[in-house]
C-alpha cells in the first residue's frame, strides 16, 4: 500500500499522519517541538519525528514512503528546500530538505511553508475546493496568507508571496513584531484581539474566544473591540481584493471559530469598502488544524505527480 509522510511542524507542537493516495489519514500523531530547548533541539525534534513516521509505515505497509511533506512557519523556500527564517523555532538557514532526505534514507521530500500548505489542503480538500482563485487568511497567534491558483498556491520569488499580515493598515497603530507599526497582524490576529479584549475588560486572562462571547452577549466594550477589530480586516482583506481579485476568501484561525459573530460583520466591511470590484465570497476555513498536516501530505504526493482531490 502506497502512502506518504505529511508533518506539519508548528511553535509548540508537530501534527503528523501517514496519508494514502487517496487522501486518507492511515495514521495520526502528534509530538512537542521542543522549542525551549534551543534550533537544533527543534532540527533534531523534526528528523527524529519523520524517522518514526517512516518505521511505522515500514511497519505497518512493508514498503517504504512514496514521500514525505514537511510543513513549517517563517520564510520558507520550497524550490531550494530551505528554511531562510523561522523567528520562532530559532531557525536561519536551514537546508531542512537535505535533512530529511539524509535522515530518511533518501526517501523524497517536500518542503513547504504552514500557511501555504494549509491553503493548499484548503483549496483542494476544504471551503475553496473547485475554486480556482482564492485567498486563505488564518487568523491566529498572527496573520499569513495563501494565494491559491488553479490548484497550487503561489510562494513568491523568495518564498515571502501571501504575508497579509504585515500589510500596514493604520500607520499610526500598535507595534508589530516584524518591528512596524499598524500591520494587520497587531490589529486582527487572535492574539491581538485578545489582547485588546483583556485590556478592555479587565480581565488579564480574557482571549480572543472570551471576547467573541462577549459581543455575541451584547457587551458594547466587547463590541468595540470587535469593530475595531473588524474594520482592519476589511481594510487588509480590500487590499488584497484589489491585488489579486480572489473568487473566494477563506478565513480561518481561532478568530473564525466566533462564526458569524465575525463573518457578517466582516462581509459588511469589506462590501462598503470595495468600489468597483466583483466581491469574493468570504468563507469560514473547513479543516480547522488539521490543514497544515493535509496540505505537507498533499505536498508530498505532488512531488510524485499523484493528483489527490478528494479526502
Ligand atoms: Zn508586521
């Protein structure tokens, strides 16, 4: 039986599973990064991961992997198979590819970048499957994007295509972690409306979840927040709709688990916003955290040109 290696390497922690030709998770782990420990740590946390993906498909299957498809976050270049900068797992310069290649005893591998992976699994197997030009918006601890089209996602000359978030939406806003100031990602991301909701509220402990609560309960600090909130959305979403014209929008992220608390407002927005373009549908993410793991094995059967369109 045929299957891949699909690894979605996160902050905390890695999503793993073994998936068939099909698109079929066959087997489902998961493992810390261990990212206290230092880049190396996480390296070593990763190989020694993919290794014991490929044991148990030996294992189990009694073949070895088709391929494997590692996805991670940072500035990704998935032609050189290397990691240029991960901020948080410490990473600059990883040849991590070569790595895994070497580690896995020169199975294939291909490397991916989290977000971009997780649109892939969008546009093939979730919301925007059949849509041939969309735009996949995760809105989390930060903000990324994935340019979907005709079935692949555009990473850009370098790997950077598609980072939403630090499009500058209020020149005078908030401080980013990238070191500007207004990016959509210190306005709208989970964390910062979190943030803004724990401020606001009192409650140093209040998340993004709490606040959602709070505007569906009729809260009008909570409201605030939200309008906030939303009105640099649309302002970020607007200029991607002028960028790219995308059919669909999709929205995931923990901020899209609020529903409609945050889709109509948000359609509202961005409807008053846009001028003279066609509007794209805006549509809540399908396969939650699991898509970063979905798109590394979609990656992986790509490398050997095995369309899988179906779950
Ligand atoms: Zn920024």
């Amino acid at each position: 039986m045929r299957y891949a290696i699909a690894l979605d390497v996160g902050g905390t922690g890695m999503k793993a599973a073994l998936m068939g030709a099909d698109g079929g998770l066959l087997h489902q782990a998961r493992r810390p990064t261990r990212r206290e420990d230092g880049p190396q740590a996480v390296t070593a946390a990763v190989l020694d991961f993919a290794a014991e993906l490929r044991r148990v498909g030996v294992e189990r299957y009694g073949e070895e992997p088709a391929a494997a498809g590692v996805a991670v976050p940072g500035i990704v270049d998935e032609v050189d198979g290397q990691v240029a900068y991960a901020a948080n797992l410490g990473w600059r310069d990883l040849p991590l590819r070569d790595l895994l290649e070497e580690r896995l005893a020169g199975v294939r591998v291909a490397l991916g970048h989290d977000v971009r992976a997780g649109g892939l699994a969008e546009g093939r197997l979730g919301a925007g499957a059949g849509v041939d030009r969309f735009l996949f918006v995760p809105l989390g601890t930060g903000i990324a994007g994935a340019i979907g089209i005709d079935g692949r996602v555009e990473a850009g000359a370098h790997g950077g295509a598609g980072e939403i978030g630090h499009v500058i939406v209020r020149p005078d806003g908030p401080l980013c972690g990238c070191g500007a100031r207004g990016c959509l990602e210190a306005l709208a991301s989970a964390s910062a409306v979190g943030r803004a909701w724990a401020a606001a509220s009192g409650d140093p402990t209040a998340g993004a979840a709490d606040a959602a609560r709070a505007v569906a309960a009729g809260d009008p600090r909570a409201a605030a927040v939200w309008a906030d909130a939303v009105d640099a959305l649309a302002a970020g979403l607007v200029t991607a709709v002028r960028l790219l014209d995308p059919r669909m929008v999709i929205v995931g992220g923990g901020l899209a688990e609020a529903g409609d608390v945050l889709f109509r407002p948000l359609r509202d927005a961005v409807a008053d916003r846009v001028r003279f373009q066609r509007l794209p549908s805006i549509v809540p993410a399908a396969l939650g955290d699991a898509a970063g793991c979905l798109g590394a094995g979609l990656l992986a059967w790509d490398l050997l040109s095995v369309e899988v369109t179906t779950p």
